[in-house]
C-alpha cells in the first residue's frame, strides 16, 4: 500500500514538472516570427486587398462581355391626345402618338414597358483585349504581394538579427564589467596588502565605471530592438534564441544571377504586358463595333375602343399593345481615327520605359547579388580569422593577469591587454552582424531565405 503511494505522488510531482516546463516561454524561431508578421502586418494586408480588388476588376471587365439588358416600367396619370395614350421614353422627353381622341382633354392612366438588350458581339479583339489587360492588372497585383511579402520577410529578420546583435554586445558588455570588477577587487586587494599603490585603485575604478557605462548603453538598445520588432510581430513578448547569432552552418554561394520569377521583376513584367496590350488597344479604337439589338414593349392606355375613358390608375393595363423589334447595329466613333494615333504613340513611349524599368531593375539586382557573393565569401574568412585572434587574445589576458598578481607587470599594462581583448571581443560581434546582413541581403535578392530558416 504504501509503496502504491509513492507511485501516485511521484506520479502527481512529474505531472507539475510537465506543466510548468510547458508554461515556460520558448524561443521564437525566425520561421515563427514570419507567421506572425505575415498574420498581423498591415501593410501585408493592404497588399492582399489590393489583389482581390484586381481580381474583382477582371470580374467585372469580363461582365462587359455580356449582353447589355434593360428593362423599364412605366404606370402614369394624365391627359392624352391619342389613343395609344402617353408615356416617356428617356428621362426629360414624354412621348403621345395614336389617333387623335375626342376625350384627349381627359385624363386617363397609360402602361408603358420595355426591355431592351444590346450584345456587342464584335469589336476587333477590344473586348477580348481589355480582359487580357485586367488578367495582368491581376498578377501584377499577385506580384506585388509576393514582392511585400519578400521584404517583410527581410525586415523581420533584420530586426530580429539585430535583437541577437544587441543581446550579443549587452553580453558583451556584462563581461567587461565582470572583467574589470574582478582587476578592481585585485588592485583592492593588493593596495591593502601594500604590494600596489593606492592609485592603481582609483584607475581600475575608473575603468569598472566606464564598463558599466557601455552596458548601460547596450541594455537601452536591447529594450529599443524589441520595441522596433513589435512593428511587425505586434503584441508579442518575444523570447529570441540567442545562441545562433554567432554560430554558423556551411554556407553555400549562390549564382549570380536573379531568377526572371523573382517578385520584384514579375512586377514589373506584368507591367511590360499589361502597357503592351494597352498599345494594341489604341490601334484597335479606330474599328468599329457590332452589336446585335433586341427589343419588346407592351404600351397601353386608359381609352377603349368604344371611346369611353377609365380614370382609375389600373385602367392603363387595358387597351395594351405589345411589339418587338431585332436587329443588327454599327456603332463607329469616327474621331477616334484622329485621336487613335496619338494615344498609340503615347501607349508606345510608356511601353518602351517599362521595359527599361525592367531592364534597368534586373541589371541593379544582378550586380548587387554578383558583389554580394564576393563580399560574403571574404567576410566569411574575417570570420575565421577574428575568431582565431579572440582566442589568442584570450589566452595572452590570462597570462597577463597571473603576471600582475605575481607583480611582474603593472596595472596600465594589464589595462592596455584587457582594453585589446574587448576590442577583439567587439570586433567579432561586429564581422558576424556584417555576416548576417549580408546574408540578409543576398536572401531577398535571390528569393531564398532558406539558409537563415535553418540557422535560426
């Protein structure tokens, strides 16, 4: 029995011990804090607004393609002077035609109903045209999205590199402090003793202060990282992995060249497409249309055939007379024989600079990914070569400190070693920063973030 409870209170122990490590906060991964931008960022969502806005504009582009239909409905009260009563046609203008009738300076009620339909079923490829350029209005929209996208993907991880980079010199920082409180209690120590003067006391002190100063400094700009990251990961108290910003897998180069998918170039391709279609319409607006007419109407009025008139609202739905009428139409807007050819030299001026722009986007992106692989290849071997020398200036302050226990040296010469080591220290957190931006940069030029997906 007793053992049984013992089984049940460690079971109930593990139980807390799986609950509070489940509350503790996680490391945000890179991955994670994208989801969370790609959810919350306004100007993310600004973009996909506009994509479905380009969407429903294709829509109703393509609506324009069916049949135009009209219908109207017309019960009114009033005099007459013919038989077929009256009616209005088109706002402004009422229309009376029929048989003169020897009551025409009664009043009577009149129907009028018509629907009207027109199906422009030929216009030179204008209508087939128009819907092409609303189809890349639509990808450029796409494009533009994936381009945003892109760069909030860039910016997070810029800033949550630079959380790392801030936390790395706040450590930094810390370890000078430690450093030069540990020669401050020594000279302390040894001034006591009367192996040092009471000077160097004074000087370590000076030193501590100035160390706790520069951590200070980078504890302000600590708090100030996380505070920008909330920009595009809102409401968030972020927990940042810090153990990867100065760690590195193998980095593969990639090629020097964009790929023609990339976002920032589709955008201006779809735009290259859409002022070409553009040019063609302006060709096309000289041509005329065609369009098949198709008509019914019923019209009646408040008068019968007898002679007698019925003044109730109703009565115009007596005496009713029904017709339709089809047929062929062309319409041809003869300025637009002069005015076409202006518009397509002005459409051909804005084609040529798209193209331009597309041309002179793709050169910049390819040379600076081409400099760029340069500059990583050689800023990874200052990587090496710093961490190489951090090691070694570590050593040499070791050496130096059991030197000015044992008297050998003097402080300022301790001072001058421990000064080096922090600067080699700051140096190396200085070429990794450069490291992680230029690959920062090197990803949003290609397109490819998969490197820092797997490093953080």
């Amino acid at each position: 029995m007793m053992k049984y409870n013992l089984y049940l209170i460690s079971l109930f122990f593990m139980l807390i011990s799986v609950s509070t490590c489940a509350q503790q906060t996680a490391g945000l991964t890179l991955a994670q804090a994208w989801e969370l931008a790609y959810q919350n960022y306004a100007g993310l969502m600004a973009k996909d607004a506009q994509l479905q806005e380009a969407y429903y504009a294709k829509k109703e582009v393509q609506s324009r393609s069916l049949p135009q239909i009209q219908l109207q409905l017309q019960n009114s009260y009033g005099t007459f002077a013919g038989s077929n009563g009256a009616f209005f046609p088109v706002p402004g203008v009422f229309n009376v035609n029929g048989t003169k009738s020897d009551h025409a300076g009664s009043p009577a009620a009149n129907t009028f109903g018509s629907v009207l339909a027109d199906w422009k079923f030929f216009e030179f490829g204008r209508q087939r045209k128009t819907i092409a350029a609303a189809g890349y209005k639509v990808q450029e929209a796409q494009s533009g999205y994936d381009a945003a996208k892109l760069s909030l993907q860039a910016k997070v991880t810029s800033l949550y590199i630079g959380i790392l980079y801030a936390n790395s010199n706040l450590t930094w920082a810390d370890q000078q402090v430690k450093r030069v409180k540990e020669i401050l209690e020594l000279t302390v120590s040894l001034a006591d003793a009367g192996l040092k003067p009471g000077a160097d006391t004074a000087l370590a002190a000076s030193s501590y202060l100035l160390a706790v100063a520069s951590k200070n400094e980078w504890a302000g700009k600590y708090n100030a990282g996380q505070i920008n990251f909330s920009e595009v990961v809102p409401g968030t108290s972020v927990l940042l992995p810090q153990q990867s910003f100065m760690h590195y897998q193998t980095l593969h180069i990639l090629p020097d060249s964009i790929s023609s998918n990339h976002p920032y170039l589709q955008i201006l391709d779809q735009q290259v497409r859409y002022n070409e279609v553009q040019n063609t319409l302006a060709s096309k607006k000289a041509f005329p249309s065609l369009s098949l007419l198709g008509g019914l109407s019923a019209r009646g009025s408040g008068i019968y055939t007898a002679g007698t008139v019925e003044k109730n609202w109703s009565a115009g739905f007596n005496n009713i007379a029904h017709n339709y009428l089809i047929g062929i139409g062309l319409t041809w807007n003869l300025s637009n024989i002069y005015t076409g050819s202006p518009e397509k030299k002005r459409t051909a001026k804005t084609l040529q600079s798209s193209k331009f722009n597309y041309d002179l986007q793709k050169l910049q992106m390819n040379t600076a990914i081409q400099a760029i692989n340069s500059r990583t290849d050689q800023q990874l071997k200052q990587v090496k070569n710093t961490r190489l020398a951090l090691a070694k200036a570590q050593q040499a302050y070791e050496l130096y400190l059991s030197r000015y226990e044992s008297g050998l040296i003097n402080l300022t010469e301790l001072l001058q070693i421990q000064s080096l080591l922090q600067q080699v220290e700051k140096n190396s957190i200085e070429v990794q920063q450069e490291f992680w931006n230029l690959l920062i940069r090197r990803a949003e030029l290609s397109g490819d973030f998969n490197y820092l997906f797997n490093q953080f």
